[in-house]
C-alpha cells in the first residue's frame, strides 16, 4: 500500500541472530521469508563475519583488479576472479570468499527451509575498494538507486538474493539508501520503456552479447534499472530512507524487488542466491508478478 512517508520499520526488519548456524525456529522463519517477499531489508545487527588472524591482510583495496570492482568467487567451479596476488594469495582469498559461501548457505538453509533445494548458490564476492571513489558511468554506479538487473545475465524471472555483511575493522558503517516500494517504482517508470523484441534478444543469444535468452522479464527489469539511475530529478525526489548498516552487520535483501544504492563504505562480503518463481511462499509479491499484472501479460512464456 502506499504511503507518503517511509519509516525505517517500512523498510527494515530486525533479527536478534548472533550465528550464522543458529536454529531457527517455525514463527521465526515464518516471519522473516514474508517481510523478505514482501520487499524488507532483514537486518542481523549482531550477526559478524569474523577474519581468521592470517586473512586480516586481505582488508586492503590492493588485492582487487583495478579492472573489475570486486574480487568474485563460484563455490562451484571453485574459481576466483579480479584479484592480484599470487598463487598462495590467491588461494587465501578463494579460502576466505568460500567461508563467506558456507556460512551464508547454511543460514539461508535454516531461515528458509522452505526454499530448500530451489534456492541455487550463485557468485560470493569481496568488496574491498571505498564504495564512493568508484568513477563509472551511471548504468554502473551503485551510488544511484536501482532494482538489480544486468545485461549480459538474464535471470528469466529467477529472483536475486542477496546477502551482506559489513568487515570493516575500525568500525565504518556501509551506508544505503532505500527506496519506495517496487510496485511504486514499476508504475514512475514503465510506460516510457520501449516494447520487448523477442528478435532483438534471439539475435543477442546468438551473438554472444547475453548468457541465455533475454525474456520480456528481463527486458523490462534492465530497463526499469537503467532508466532509475539515468533520472537524476528521480533519484532526488523519490520517496527514500537512508540506513546505514554497522561494521560487524550483516543483511538480506531481495535486490531485484528493493531499490536500493550504496552511498559509502568499505570491505564487505555478498553472497548472491536465485530462486525460481515457483519457489515462492507469496508469488503474488515477485516482480515478475508485480511487472505482469501492471502490463497485463505475461513476461517469461511465450513472449
Ligand atoms: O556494495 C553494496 O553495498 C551494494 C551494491 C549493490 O547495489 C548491489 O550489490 O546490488
Ligand atoms: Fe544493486
């Protein structure tokens, strides 16, 4: 429903959690997976990602590829990218991102049991460069707020989860702002989006431009990202709320639902999940579902 205002309580909901292995009780989980869909931000004041003594070194910007902006790891091909070092570095900060997998798939696993096996590991990334000293062109520029979409990655409606904790060790906050809610977002910005070309995305997959067939979904979610961040008059006036999440935090976000930007901060840890649209406990509250009753058609099938 909309309102005028935003509250923090709009926008964040609070966990007690210390460990990422803490049993997690039915009303618990019941709780969290619907202020979750429902577009909040689950905030772990107490939950840390602490450094064993030999990876505190790595809390240096210097380990990242000047190319790329994060260093990013697959729990499954086992793979590191975007770091410098050598090989014993290399294998330290591989080490230290798959912690970061382990850890957040076993939360994951207990607050939402039921997403079970649907719910799939995707990239764990380490972000240790100042979020504000990136130069980038706005697409780029997490500084602006957006719904998560990217343009080589179609997810076919397959949601993006993520997970956040913030390492920081002399205590600096990682600051967000937070935005209206999705449906508020879709209905600024839809109707100047240009239609869909099934052609268009064929031709893409056959060039190699996109991994997979970019979906009607996918058209309208890139669009609507980069339409958010180009619209500086938007990105003054939308509705928002700035959070800033202590060092030693950590939270959960769907980021393809919650608009969001990152205004500053240092030395974090992102573990990103997808989980099909079938997964869902409220289905009626994905943006697939949302972007489909605003258009009245369907999105993935048939487009
Ligand atoms: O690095 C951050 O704090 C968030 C950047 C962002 O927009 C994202 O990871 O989706
Ligand atoms: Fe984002």
């Amino acid at each position: 429903m909309a309102c005028d205002t935003m509250d923090t309580e709009h926008v964040i909901e609070t966990f007690d959690l210390s460990s990422w292995a803490s049993p997690v009780a039915d009303s618990l989980s019941q709780k969290a997976l619907t202020a979750l869909e429902s577009g909040k931000v689950l905030y772990f004041p107490k939950l840390d990602f602490p450094l064993d003594a030999h990876e505190t070194r790595f809390l240096d910007p210097r380990w990242s590829d000047p190319k790329s902006k994060n260093i990013s790891f697959s729990q499954t091909t086992g793979l590191l990218k975007g770091a410098l070092g050598n090989p014993q570095d290399q294998a330290g900060l591989a080490r230290m991102l798959s912690r970061y997998a382990s850890f957040s798939t076993t939360l994951l696993r207990a607050l939402f049991p039921q997403y079970g096996d649907n719910l799939k590991l995707a990239r764990t990334s380490f972000r240790p460069a100042e979020v504000n000293r990136r130069a980038l062109s706005p697409r780029k520029d997490d500084s602006r707020l957006h719904v998560d979409a990217f343009p080589a990655s179609p997810t076919g409606g397959n949601r993006i989860l993520r997970v956040f904790t913030n390492v920081h060790p002399n205590g600096k906050t990682r600051d967000w702002r937070l935005g209206e809610p999705f449906e508020q977002v879709a209905e600024h910005f839809l109707s100047g989006i240009r239609p869909f070309s099934p052609a268009w995305s064929s031709l893409m997959r056959t060039l190699g431009i996109t991994r997979g067939y970019r979906s009607a979904y996918d058209h309208y979610m890139l669009h609507l990202h980069d339409t958010m961040k180009a619209d500086e008059a938007y990105q003054k006036q939308a509705r928002q709320i700035p959070f800033s999440f202590p060092a030693h935090s950590s939270w959960i976000v769907y980021t393809d639902l919650v608009s969001h930007a990152a205004m500053a901060g240092q030395f974090a840890f992102e573990q990103t999940c997808h989980l099909p649209d079938f997964a869902h406990a409220h289905p009626e509250t994905t943006p697939l579902a949302r972007l489909e009753a605003l258009l009245h058609r369907k999105l993935t099938h048939g487009s």
